[in-house]
C-alpha cells in the first residue's frame, strides 16, 4: 500500500 | 492590549470547529492589522494557517501580542454560542486570560488560561502550483463523504476539462467527475495533468466547516501537498496536506 509522506520534505 | 468584537460568535464557532479537529493548540500572533496564526499537526501531515483581518471584527484594537490556547477549551467554550450572540475575545494581561465573552441579553464571560506558546515559524511555502480549482464547497465535501464510504485515502485529479475525486476500495469504488462547465466549478485552471492521493479523514476535517455557499480554492500539483483555502465568518484559511505516495 502506499506511504503518507510528510510536510517537512516541502519545507526545505 | 487586544479586544476584538465580532457579529456573530455562531459563525467564529465553524472556525474554531475546523482548526480543532487539526490542531490541539495555537498561539494567535495579534497586532494592530488582525490576528494570524499557523501550525503543523503533531504528525506534521498537515499545516492549518489562519488570517483574520481586523475587518472581520467590527470593533477591533489590538498591539503586539502572542496568545497561546489549548484548543479544545476554546471549542467547548465556542460550542456554547447561541445564535443571535456576539462575540467579544479580550486579552486580560494581569490575570493572563483570554476573555470570550458572549453578549446577548446579558454577558458571558469564559476565561481560558493562556499557554506559554511560542509564535510557530511554520508558515505557508510558497510553492507554485500548476493547478487552481475553485469549486462549491459543498459539491466537494459531500464528494470526500461518498469516497470516505470505501476508501480512507482519496485520488484527485485534474485535466483541461475535469476535476474528479476518486475513491478506490477492495471491492468497491467511488468517482465523482466534476466537468468545466458544471454548475460546482467556478473555474478551472490546469496547465499540467494531475494525479494525487490524500488521506481522507484529514481531508474532511480540513473542510469541516464549510457550508453551502462557500467556495473552496484547491491547488493541486503532482506530488506535491494539495493546498485548500477558503474563507469563514471573514477568517482566511489555508490548509495544506501532503500527498500519500503509492
């Protein structure tokens, strides 16, 4: 199934 | 010192409803143009942001502050307001309390204890989107309850002529197609193609509030976070969540 990513990967 | 007063607490009320149901505390930076606040959830999956200008109050005065509240205080106190109530929030600097007081027939005061919050330094990014739906806010949360029967994840897609929320269960799936020129669309602009998963439950609570009338801007790219944004009782919201990737 697939993966919940998380915001901080666009905070960079 | 900070005193905003409001028309109506019953309409501040969906607010407050929305924000609580993403975040268990805020601390609301207050001046003199109005009061704004952002956070992430504890799980940071989503980003809630909210601005209310000092137009939204009709009697307003205000100088710098941070007032931190426990959110789920403020939604039990707000889910007291009648309909006819007006709000008035003031900051009591000696006794450090929030004042919510419902004025009607008479006056309500509830006092919250302020938390010692800081000011988050989350704020919206400035991502660009290729993808700007407007759509009737209702259409697209009865859309997200129909997907919410089969799946607890929901696919939103975008092309030049349609926005579709799709569900997908085991057995069971759920498409809701909404073209250009239906009456739920208000525009649609799409420059790129677009396929995105999100999870459902916060999906719904991000729209929590939103009643027929209101109008939900929805910018949608390729892996990348959806963003919502929408107004209530002339509060601004934004909510961004990231995508779920397969």
């Amino acid at each position: 199934k697939g993966k919940q990513l998380t915001l901080d990967a666009f905070f960079k | 010192m900070f005193r905003g007063v409001m028309e109506s607490a019953k309409e501040f009320k969906k607010v407050v409803d929305t924000v609580s149901t993403l975040l268990d505390e805020i601390c609301f930076e207050v001046d003199e143009e109005g009061i704004k606040a952002s956070a992430m959830d504890p799980s940071h999956v989503a980003l809630v942001s909210l601005e209310i200008p000092r137009l939204a109050f009709e009697e307003y005065e205000a100088d710098s502050h941070e007032i931190g509240i426990d959110l789920e205080a403020f939604k039990k106190v707000m889910n007291r307001a009648k309909s006819k109530d007006k709000l008035i929030l003031e900051l009591d600097e000696e006794k450090n309390k929030l004042n919510i007081i419902f004025e009607n027939t008479g006056k309500r005061k509830f006092s919250l204890a302020l938390l010692d919050l800081s000011a988050s330094s989350v704020k919206v990014p400035d991502i660009e989107y290729p993808n700007v739906i407007m759509i009737k806010g209702d259409a697209f949360k009865e859309a997200l309850k129909d997907a919410d029967l089969f799946s607890d994840y929901v696919i939103l897609k975008a092309d030049e002529d349609k926005f579709v929320v799709h569900a997908k269960g085991d057995l069971n799936d759920f498409n809701a197609e909404f073209e250009k020129d239906s009456s739920a669309i208000i525009s649609l602009e799409v420059k790129e193609e677009t396929k995105s998963a999100f999870n459902l439950d916060y999906l719904m609570d991000m729209v929590k509030g939103v009643s027929s009338g209101d109008i939900i801007k929805i910018y949608l790219g390729n892996d990348m976070p959806v963003k919502l944004e929408y107004s209530l009782a002339g509060v601004n919201l934004t909510f961004l969540l990231a995508p779920r990737i397969e």
